[in-house]
C-alpha cells in the first residue's frame, strides 16, 4: 500500500478519489507519476485512468476545485486534463487497443483496468495506484515493474514484437528510457527492437526528434545513440550519422573511428552543459568528414575542410528530420563551421588579428565554442590533453584581454553605410559595401582602434588617396 506515501497522500488525489466514488468509478493513478516514486524522481504530471468517462471525473474535479483551476476537454480523444498551480491532472477512459499494419493509430475501445494496463508501453510505465477510498493507495502491479526497476530493465508487458510493430514509436521510447534512466534493454526487448526495426518507417520525423532530443538531454546521451546502431535503427533515422562509423587503413595507417569519437565529445559536452543545440553541434561536428576523407602519401589520412562541408550538410539534415529552420539551426551551422578555428590558435605566434577576427565571428557564442573545442579533445595521451586544455585556457585569456581592449564582439563599423554614402556623396552601390568591410578589416588587423572618429579618418584616408 502507497496511502500514505508523501506523493499519494496528497489533497488532490484524494479529492479525484472522491468525485470518482460519487460518480460510482473506478479510477487509478498509472504510468510515470507512479513510476517515479520508486525512482526518486520529481514528477508534476498525473494520468488518472477511470473505469468509465474520463471527461465526467475530470469535470467534476474541476468543478471541485472551482477558482484557479482549468480545465481542457478532449472529446475526440476521450480524454480531459485538469490545471491547478504546477499540478497537472490527465484524465482518460481506460481503454482497449488494436492497430492496423500500416498506422501507429489504435482503434479504440473502452476497456477495464487490465485492458489499459496491457496497452501501455513497459511494465514500469504500467504500474497503477487506486484513488478510490476503499482501497487507496493500493498498487496493482501485474507485469512486475518493481521487479523491472529494481533490475534497471527495460521489458514490454506483452509481446514485444506485438507491442513494437503496433507501435514504432516504442522502440524510440525504449531506448530513451534506457538513456535517461541508465537502465538496460533486456534480451527481448532488444531482439525484438532489431527485428522491428523498418515499422519506424511509419513514424513521423517529428515524433522521432521527441525523442531524440530527449536523449541529448540526458545525463549521457552516447548511450541513446549506441543502442540506436546496435538495434540497427540508426542509419533509417539518422544515416548521415551512421556513416561516420568504421576505420579505413592503407600503409598500415588508420583513422580514428569517427563516430564514437563524436560520441566522446558529445558525452564530454553534456558534462559541462544542458544547450540543447550545443549539444546537436557537438553530434554534428564532424559530420563532414565522410565526404572530405582523403590519403595524402605524406600525411595519410586528411579530412581538410570538413568543418565547412559539415556546416553545409546541417540545413539539408535539419530540413529532413523536421528540425527547426531558424535562429537554432544558424547557431548549429556556426559551431560546426568555427569549432576548427581556436585549435590554430594555441600556438604562441597566433596574431591578435586572428583572435579578434574568431571573437567577431562567434560573437555572443564564443563561450559555447570554447566548450565545444575543449569537450573535442579525446586523445588517450594523458599529457596531451592537459597541453591541449591548458593552451585552450590561455586562448581564452586572451580573448578576455584583447575583448575588454577593442570591444569586438558582435560589433559594427562605426561608420555605418548610410554615412559612408552621405559623406562621399555616394548612392546605394557595391562601393559602399567595400569601404565599410575595408573599415571593418582595419578595425580586426588592429590598424585602427574600434571607434568612431578613427574609423572616419580611414575612410576619408581610403576612399580619397593621394
């Protein structure tokens, strides 16, 4: 019995329990909320099933609540969710499921507990607390999800060839799962995923991205992407990615695997940041470097330009997974195409010029290329990663220094085009933009300090020589 566990013995709960023996139904708290109480884990949304109308328990807890509470009522679907403060309430029917062979969309009866139970995804997303008084907060826990949990496993409650054929989507789910919780996928499950594999065909780009940014944001995301190559769902989701794996050796010279090398930098970066589009940069940093494989006899293999091949393929990729087409994809496509640049400048006769041209380029997002340079080095030699590291931090310095000296960052010519034009009685021409970069390279060289009556008499200098 969990009645009187902190996260059942709650007002709202058994208000719901309440309205739900006034009303004569059966209702349960099921799924995650349930799940993570045995997880430790903090949870705000509740999914109630009622033997009977969700739609009814639902409105007649929001009448109980009265002021502050909103309800939302989904009679397609059958379902109703109730809002009050930070809790959320999600009432449905308890529910019978069947699925054609070419859709993820059940035909839908009205079912018992054990129906519902029976549909969910894994036992330990079917666990279910009784909100009605008589029976308060006892667990009904067919398909052994405490046994599941305590094993860190990842099991279907039925079939798992019925439950991933039927629902593609599941398969994205399991490995989620696994990744956010460190849990494993047992044997079953596992085969099943790989024999099911081509059913995610079926599912939209975009409920694939769900879930797939979900695993960026865990705590180790490799792990997400590991088991999506091993269950052979990757190179159907995501073959760009799938054509980094392999080494290729000729003269007894061989590359480093690619993929798990961006893997590395990947896990290095989640360490040090929740961005989720860092995170997608560091995934994509080398995503180039399939197309710019070459052997040179003197230096072996080369992968020269990579970064600037990776930075055109990130649109394309973006456009087919259905991921955002705006200001976070620029930011992906900057972090790939810069991420080489701070590496040339660990050298002690790197120039401020080349420093201050990387801080104008990066602008804002200097300090999340820095993150992504630092979490790319995976060498195995101790000693080199602590020469890499420590050159980085005097990078940094030095940004810092040359920063606070000639404000470069983002920065503008301090003579904008409409001036340029008026003092050198100019119309709107290519010229214009030409002096205004001339000012700009000036400017970043460090042969004129970044302000505005410097910037003018260059101008004057350059466009009337003598």
């Amino acid at each position: 019995m969990l009645s009187s566990h902190p996260k059942i013995d709650l007002p709202i709960l058994h208000l719901v329990g309440e309205e739900a023996d006034r009303l004569g139904l059966e209702c349960y708290v099921i799924g995650g909320y349930v799940r993570d109480i045995f997880l430790h884990r903090d949870s705000t949304d509740i999914d109630v099933v009622v033997v009977g109308s969700g739609i009814d328990l639902a409105q007649a807890v929001a009448k109980r609540l009265g002021k502050g509470a909103h309800l939302s009522v989904f009679k397609t679907y059958g379902t109703a969710q109730v809002k009050r403060g930070k809790i959320e309430l999600e009432f449905v029917g308890a529910r019978r499921e069947s699925y054609q062979h070419d859709s993820r969309n059940p035909i839908v009866e009205d079912g018992t507990l054990e129906d519902d139970q029976n549909r969910r995804d894994f036992t330990i997303n079917a666990m279910a607390v009784c909100l009605n008084k008589d029976r308060y907060g006892e667990l009904l826990d067919p398909f052994g999800g405490i046994h599941d949990m305590n094993e860190c496993t990842i099991r279907t409650p039925l079939d798992p060839d019925i439950t991933y054929s039927d629902d593609p989507l599941r398969m994205m789910r399991a490995i989620r799962f696994a990744t956010q919780l460190g849990f494993y996928l047992d044997r079953e499950t596992f085969d099943s995923i790989e024999r099911n594999r081509e059913r995610i065909k079926i599912i939209t780009k975009e409920r694939i991205v769900e879930e797939l940014n979900k695993i960026m944001l865990s705590r180790k995301p490799s792990v997400g992407w590991i088991l999506l190559d091993k269950t052979g769902l990757l190179p159907l989701i995501f073959p760009e990615l799938s054509a980094l794996k392999g080494v290729e050796t000729k003269d007894g010279k061989g590359h480093k695997d690619v993929f798990f090398h961006t893997l590395q930098v990947l896990d290095n970066l989640a360490m040090k940041s929740d961005n989720l589009w860092l995170r997608w940069a560091a995934l994509l940093h080398d995503i180039g470097k399939p197309k710019s494989k070459a052997w040179d006899d003197h230096a072996g293999w080369t992968f020269r330009n990579h970064n600037y091949l990776g930075a055109k393929m990130i649109p394309r990729i973006f456009k087919t997974m259905k991921m955002p087409q705006n200001e976070k994809m620029q930011y992906v496509i900057k972090m790939v195409d810069l991420h080489m640049r701070p590496i040339n400048l660990i050298e002690d006769t790197v120039t401020d010029s080349a420093v201050r041209r990387l801080l104008f380029e990066a602008g804002d997002d200097i300090d999340d290329l820095m993150l992504l340079c630092d979490a790319d080095i995976t060498s195995k030699n101790e000693e080199k990663v602590r020469r890499f590291h420590k050159n980085y931090e005097l990078v940094r310095q030095k940004m810092i220094e040359l920063e606070e000296k000639d404000r470069i960052r983002n920065f503008q010519p301090p003579v904008r085009g409409e001036e340029i034009m008026q003092l050198l009685n100019l119309e709107p021409c290519a010229r214009v933009g030409e002096l205004k970069n001339a000012i700009k390279d000036a400017i970043l060289d460090g042969i004129i300090p970044n302000e505005y009556e410097a910037a003018k008499a260059y101008l004057m200098k350059i466009a009337n020589p003598e």
